[in-house]
C-alpha cells in the first residue's frame, strides 16, 4: 500500500456554506458529485433531486489535520488503496458475541484482550490494522483531514451531527474484528466502560496497570480510582452527591431530554453542508465530559481531551463502548426513541480497513441492528431508568421578580445572562410534539474546552441548582477546537434542549414566555439567538 497524498487545503477553494445540494448543484460541483455517487456504487438512478448524503472521503486527498499551536506535526492519513469493497452483514448464524461492562471482566477476558492489544500494537506502522493507524482513523475523520467528496476545501467532520453515533459504532466494529483475528479467538468483543451506573464512574482497575498494553501515561492523575466522573464537568462532589448528579445527567439526556431523533442523535448534515451542526444530547455532555475528564491536564488534556489523540488511549474504545451501548438502550426507551429513516442519513458512507487489511465501504443503514452485526452488550442494572426527579426548587419568596432587560443578540456570553423567550401558541396547555430551546449560533474561540449551563425559570437563584434540579435543561460542553483551515475563529453550531418534561416538572406548561438562564462555566463563547421550536419524533 502507499501513503495517501497530501494537498494543500490553505490553498483549495471550496464553499463558504452547503453549495448547489437539493437541486443547485451546478457545474462542475455537480459533476463531481454525480462522480462521487458513481464512485460510491450508488448510481444515478438512486439519486433523488433532493437526495445529499455525505459520501465518504477520497483517502488519496488525505491532508493535514487541524491540530492546536504548539503540537507535533501529526500525520493522520491512513495507508491509500484504489481498491474498496461493499461491506456485508456477517452471516446471521455467526454466535452473537457479548460486550463486558469492563469493570467486571475476569482474569481470563483480561489476558486475552491485553494479548489482542499487544499484538496490535505489535504491527508495523504503516499497516492499516497496527494501534497507531486505528487511532489515526479518529483524527482523520474528527479533526478535517478529510474534506467532503465533491466539496474541495469543506471539511468532512463527524462529530456535532446525526453522523456522531453511526461513524464510532462502525469505527469500534471493525477494530474489534482485528482485534479478534490476531488472538484467533472469534468470541473476542470489545469492553464498555459502565460510566452511566455507580459501580463503573471510576476508571475501570484493567486500564491502570503501568506494565499493560491497556495502560496509558497521558491520563489525568485527579481522576484515577477511587475517584468519580463528573458526567457534566460541574466539579468534584461528595460521592453520595455526584452519584446522584450523574444518574440525573443520564436520564436528562436518555429519556426527558432526548425524546426523538434529533435531540439524542443529533442534527441533519448533509453533503455540502458546513460542519457541527449540532450534537445529540450525550455527544454534547456525558461524552465530552468522560474525554476531557480523563486525558492529562498537564500536556494539553492528550490523549483521551483531544479528538486527535483519544484513540492512541486504549480507554477510548471503552468509554465509546458505552455510548454505542447507550444508543442501543435508547432505541427501547419509548415509542418517539426511533431513530432516522431520512435517505440522507441511512446511505452517508465511511470507510473502514477490516481484519484483512481491506478497505470496506459502510453505509449508515447496515450498522442499525447490533444483532445483525453480531453483538449484543451484557446485561447490567440501568439506575437511571428509574431515578426520581428532584423536586422543582420554587422561587425564593422574600426577593422581588428579577427584572429581565431585553437582550440583543449575537450576544457574548461572558456572564450569566437571562432572556425571556416567547412559547410558540401550539405549546401552551400541553402538546403532544417535544417542546424545544433552541440556542443558535453558538460560536467560541480555538483551542479550549466550552461550557455553558442553561436554567428555565430560575434567573434569581440558578446559583443554588446543579445539575440534578428541574430547572436545569442541560449543559454544552464542547472539547477544544483546533483552528480550522487557519481561521480564527472556532466552532458555529446550534444546541437544543428538550423541555416538555421540565416544563411540566416546574409547573410551566402553560405559561406563554419562559425565561432562560445562561450560565458560562468555561471558554469564550457567544450566542446567536434563542427560540422555542417543536420537533416531532420523525422531525430531523
């Protein structure tokens, strides 16, 4: 195999915004985009005037990726090959294969995963399969070493959109096959980290031994066992305490707060369109937070607190072994828990090296049914399920009504900041239709980590909530985010929070305005606008 060549992306032009899709595309935007869906083995006839999902790279136009000032020049392209390969389902009478919650493996599942990873380790560089190339696949996709086929100059980013759960259960699927192929064990599956229970909110014990290949020494030395994550990055608490805030984190952002497909999966990304459209709700909390939390503070939060380094930690499949396992139970939460059916989402393609070295093509659709690919995660207790709501805080009595200047937006949030935002008429008395916060344009600058809490109701005395109260509708936590292309300025995004059960819970679902609190805890980061809008369960 060769290496895949570099282009100069300061140099390639490219749209400012989602150029000639759903019947613009012209020229020769549109020939390279008809390529592309010829490249894919899609073919014409398959593409619908509206039709624009997002193919997967072209790996021999692999560049650089962004990475923050001052880091070592990182070369994230994997090995190029011409030749790709359609993926196929295993056969259904394969055995299904079991995921362990990894604090509670035995002796015997520990030799040999530590085996499956040395040996991995243990290849050659340049070998698409070796550890240091299977961490390169999370920097290429997750920090614009790719751009989009078709769209020169526009990078391709799986993160902050409906592509976040897919890509990762696709990306753990086959490094799992390698992994089971080099122990010659074909009941190998990978571990979860339990992180969403009480008895896995620590680093599990298998990944804190210095002489194991599962060992990392880029970990951050506050949060080693005993200690427990923080799942919404709010500081360290008494455990009984940060037990309960996690649990509550979890079913805000399972059940009250990730009702339907685009508040737990994320937002619509198209061909064309530009990146980080919006995250789901575990992507954005949770998820980040389990990243940053772990990496070492003291040299840039690497590896697991930068997308461009997480993969080269062996925890990072674990702790994304939870989130696909959470993906999995949240499809059985409810009947609004149902994830897409738009085209454009089920045919957006990546690929992927197998257990052969052979570059395969995925599909979104061909990764919706863990039984059809052959695994299944063990069954352990769900505490959050059933945790009891915390009691909605009522105002304070002896203070008069705050009085809430109007705002003007884009707005920068460098202190709490509160707005009354009009309820949509459909909403009050109670709709069947989620009700949701939209907070637009939610721009911040490179290279630091941003969060920002958001309170409804509570403009004069948000100080004394945390995460577990009523009133919180959520948190954005968002991992730094290396300049892009050498602009200056970082992310644009839009976050929305599901707010019919808090609504309800606070005794507002029947007002006609709510007034939303924003809290900044960390970074610079402005706001666009707020709204309240209504997202169907088949809505994107």
């Amino acid at each position: 195999m060769k290496s895949a060549s570099k282009h100069s992306k300061e140099n390639a032009g490219g749209p400012a915004g989602r150029v000639g899709c759903r019947g613009q595309l012209a020229g020769l935007g549109w020939l390279i985009y008809c390529a592309a869906f010829a490249w894919l083995g899609l073919g014409l006839n398959r593409l619908a005037v509206d039709a624009a999902p997002v193919p997967g790279p072209d790996l021999s136009t692999c560049g650089p990726p962004n990475l923050p000032n001052g880091v070592q020049p990182t070369d994230c392209c994997p090995p190029y090959t011409s030749t790709v390969v359609d993926f196929k389902l295993p056969s259904p009478t394969e055995q299904l294969r079991v995921r362990p919650a990894a604090h509670l493996v035995d002796a015997d599942y520990l030799a040999m995963y530590k085996k499956a990873v040395e040996l991995m380790k243990a290849l050659p560089d340049d070998d698409p399969r070796s550890f240091k190339q299977q961490a390169n696949v999370h920097c290429a996709y997750c920090n614009g070493a790719y751009d989009q086929l078709g769209f020169p100059g526009l990078e391709l980013d799986v993160h902050n959109s409906w592509l976040f759960f897919p890509f990762h259960r696709f990306y753990l699927y086959f490094n799992e096959r390698i992994l089971r192929k080099l122990i010659c064990n074909d009941t190998f599956a990978l571990p979860f980290w339990n992180w969403d229970a009480p008895g896995g909110m620590q680093i599990p014990s298998i990944y804190t031994d210095t002489s194991s290949p599962l060992y990392d020494n880029l970990r951050n030395a506050n949060y080693q066992p005993p200690a427990l994550l923080s799942l919404d990055f709010s500081g360290t608490k008494p455990p009984a305490q940060q037990i309960q805030n996690n649990l509550q984190v979890m079913k805000r952002e399972m059940i009250t707060g990730g009702t339907t497909a685009q508040l737990f999966l994320g937002a619509a990304y198209r061909a064309g369109d530009q990146p980080d459209p919006g995250a789901g709700t575990v992507e954005r909390e949770s998820h980040s937070s389990v990243h940053w939390l772990t990496g070492d503070p003291t040299h840039r939060h690497e590896d697991m607190g930068a997308f461009y380094s997480a993969g080269r930690d062996p925890i990072f499949f674990a702790h994304h072994g939870n989130i696909d396992r959470l993906w999995y139970l949240w499809r059985g939460l409810g009947s609004t828990h149902q994830d897409f059916t738009d085209p454009d989402w089920l045919n957006s393609t990546f690929l992927f090296y197998d257990e052969n070295a052979q570059l395969v093509r995925v599909r979104v659709q061909d990764c919706l049914d863990t039984d059809a690919l052959r695994y299944t995660y063990q069954d352990v207790d769900i505490p959050w399920n059933n945790v009891t709501a915390t009691p909605a805080k009522p105002p304070p009595t002896l203070l008069p009504p705050p009085k809430i200047p109007q705002i003007t937006f884009p707005l920068a949030l460098d202190s709490p900041t509160s707005a009354i935002v009009v309820r949509p008429e459909i909403g009050i008395g109670g709709a069947t239709e989620e009700e949701v916060l939209v907070v637009e344009g939610v721009q911040m600058g490179n290279d630091q980590l941003v969060k920002f809490d958001v309170f409804i109701n509570a403009p004069n005395f948000y100080q004394e909530l945390g995460p577990s109260a009523s009133q919180c509708a959520g948190s954005f936590i968002e991992l730094p985010e290396p300049s892009k292309n050498g602009r200056s300025t970082g992310m644009d995004t839009t976050v929305r929070f599901g707010i019919t059960e808090l609504l309800n819970q606070i005794g507002a679902a029947s007002d006609k305005t709510i007034t939303v609190t924003l809290v900044p805890r960390n970074g610079t980061v402005s706001i666009g606008g707020l709204k309240v809008e209504f997202s169907l369960p088949s809505m994107i």
